[in-house]
C-alpha cells in the first residue's frame, strides 16, 4: 500500500467525511422512524 501524501489527503478526506456524513444521517433517520413509529402504534392502541 502506498503511503498516503497531503495532496492524497486533501481529495481523500472530504470523501470520507461525506460518507460518514450520509452514514449518520441515515442511522439517525432509522432511529426516528422507529420511534415516531412506536409513538404511532402506541396512540393507535387507545
């Protein structure tokens, strides 16, 4: 593997900080889902 230089760096870590961007995102997206889901499921029970 080739070490990795600043000018590898400056295009590698956007790219990378976009992904865990879209990572997170979507994690907290399925996290909200289920508890509005849970929420809904609960006030459709009364």
């Amino acid at each position: 593997m080739t070490p990795i230089d600043k000018y590898s760096m400056i295009s590698f870590a956007p790219s990378i900080m976009v992904i865990l961007g879209v990572v997170a995102i979507t994690i907290g997206g399925i996290i909200f889902l289920k508890k509005q889901i849970a929420k809904d499921a609960e006030a459709a029970g009364e």
